[in-house]
C-alpha cells in the first residue's frame, strides 16, 4: 500500500509539472522584423519555472517564436530550436517534433510557430489528442494562437479577435490577446483561486537583439504553493509592467534607459544603485516598485554609489525600477531580483 501510495504522489506531482501553460500566442511582425509571444498559465514559480509559464516561450530574433507546452519537454524545445535555426518552415518543426518526441508521446503536446520568412510570414500549429480539454489552437498569417485546460473556445476567439483588431506595435497586440484571455478560470485549475491564471508573459525581439537580452520581457508569477487568492490577476499585473515600459522603452526606439545604472540586490537587506558610468548631469531619483505597480521605495540618489536600506519593505521575488533626472525623464529602468 506504501508503494502504491509513493507512485500516486510521484504521478501527481509530474502531471502538475507537466501541464505547462493554457493559453498563449506566437506572432511575427514582417513590416518591423519584430518576434514575440505572450502567454499564461495556472502555473507559479518554482525551481524548475522560475518565471512561471514563460518557461515555454522561445523567441529567436530576425528568425521566428516557437511554443512548447502542455506536456513542457526541454529536450523537444531545443529539438524544435535547433531546426528552426537550420531552416525549416514551422509546419515541417511540428511534423518533425512529433515524429521524434522526447518520449515517444506526442499526444500530450502542443506547439505554436510562427516565423518571418524574408517578409513572408509563415505559422503553423500542434494539438495533441491527449491534451487536458478544452483544448484547441487558431493560426493566422504570421500568428498563432494556442490552448489547453481552458474554460472553452471562447477564450482563443477572443485572443485573437483582440490581436487582429488591436492598432500599434506587435508588443501592444501581444499584450491586448492576452487581456482578451482574462477571464476567471481561463485555465480552469485558476477558477478557485479568483484569476485567469497564476502566471503571465510577454517578450518581443528586435531583429538584432540577442537571445538573451529581448526588447521586451516581462513576466509575473505567483510561487507555486501560494496561499489562498491572487489578490491580481496576473494578466493585470502584466500589463501594468508593459505600460511602465512602455514609458521608459516601448515610445523610445532606439533608445537604451539605463545605460551606465545599476541598481543590484548587495545582500541582506541592502540595495545599491551605481551611478559610475552615468552620463547624465545633476541628481536623479528612483523608484522600485512590485510587480503589481506599487510603489516600495522612492529615494533621491545623490551620489555616485548609494545604498539603501529596505528594511522589512521588501522579500524574496522581482520588483521593477525606474530612475528619472531632474526634469522627469528616464534615465534608467529595469528589474531587480531580490
């Protein structure tokens, strides 16, 4: 009975691991040369996810995006990565990764791809017959649009209606597929706890951006565990880092806040901004706040190297900073894991 009991545990415990984000899009903009995605998932941080669904998002600059989910398998992600990057147009990825996946069991997976193609957009997506329902996925030119353990079609219908009808920059469409998708229990394990779902993302790249290093990546998780309620649905949450980006990078192309700023976590309960290599004149100001856009610490920094001192104001976890000059411009943004 012990044993029995040990492998219904470990089975659980994969399944929970395994059901890797619900709803998501991949999208390519052919006039900018931009890639990106955007998704959530009723899944938190965790060591294995540490920012939650984003997990699942490759975004290859000036190539394409690729989604892996449901059953999330790395092997098959970098499989999927590889041959994008020798080429193959989406559809031949998916014919490929089920033909070779990871564990013999394509059934329980699901990709989205979409890539520029010199200028001709292609897309192309996977669902698998043992995928938890609803399950289904919706391709355009240049898009598609994905989900599993969703409360319906409705909710890719609106995703995409959002997508289609939203005017601006692919970051800004990206963002209103998702908010489309902001419904309680969109992924239904979510429904108990009030929200969509317990994670979010959205990441765009430029065509000369490295990997490592997009024009826009955000996301927002709660940890795995998280006691009772969301207080903010993580799509909320997510949108308001994209409009604080948007202030300090999205309006500004070309432009690169926070050159010459860091502001680092220096232990126990101490953060430092260094200003060394700053160029700008006269003192500047900066503001840290929580994922959910409220404000921590706002604090002048007049020197070139200051500390500050947090206290009991923050824990463990991702807060977004701004520095504005004296004339209410930015001068620097990012995150900070503290």
């Amino acid at each position: 009975m012990k044993s029995i009991l040990v492998i219904i545990i470990l089975t659980a415990a994969i399944l929970r691991l395994s059901a890797q984000d619900t709803f998501s899009i991949v999208a390519i903009d052919s006039v900018t040369g931009e890639v990106g995605s955007a998704g959530a998932s009723c899944v938190g941080s965790s060591t294995t996810y540490p920012h939650g669904a984003a997990i699942l998002s490759d975004v290859i600059p000036g190539t394409g995006v690729i989604h892996t989910q449901a059953a999330w398998n790395p092997v098959n992600q970098q499989y999927a990565h590889d041959l994008m990057m020798d080429g193959l147009p989406p559809q031949q990825i998916i014919d490929s990764l089920v033909a070779n996946d990871a564990t013999n069991n394509p059934t329980t997976r699901q990709y989205g791809i979409a890539d520029l193609n010199g200028g001709h957009p292609r897309s192309a997506a996977y669902t698998g017959v043992n995928c938890l329902d609803y399950k289904n996925h919706i391709t355009g030119p240049g898009y598609s649009i994905q989900g599993n353990i969703l409360l319906g079609q409705q909710i890719l219908d609106s995703m995409e209606a959002r997508y289609l009808n939203t005017p601006g920059p692919l970051a800004e469409r990206l963002m209103a597929a998702l908010q489309g998708a902001k419904v309680i229990g969109a992924d239904t394990r979510c429904a108990p706890k009030g929200t969509s779902s317990q994670s979010s993302f959205l990441r765009v790249g430029k065509q000369d951006d490295p990997t490592d290093s997009l024009y826009c990546d955000l996301w927002m998780a709660y940890p795995s565990g998280y006691p009772g309620m969301f207080p903010v649905d993580p799509i909320d949450s997510l949108q308001t880092l994209f409009d604080i980006w948007k202030t300090s990078v999205g309006i500004k192309p070309g432009s690169k806040p926070g050159s010459g700023i860091r502001v680092y976590h220096a232990g126990n309960s101490v953060i430092v901004a260094d200003l060394t290599r700053y160029s700008g004149a006269g003192d500047v100001a900066i503001t840290l706040m929580d994922v959910t856009g409220r404000v921590l610490i706002s604090q002048q920094l007049s020197r070139t190297i200051t500390r500050i001192e947090t206290g009991n104001r923050l824990s463990h976890g991702t807060y977004l900073y701004r520095v504005v000059d004296r004339n209410g411009g930015v001068a620097g943004s990012g995150k900070l894991i503290y």
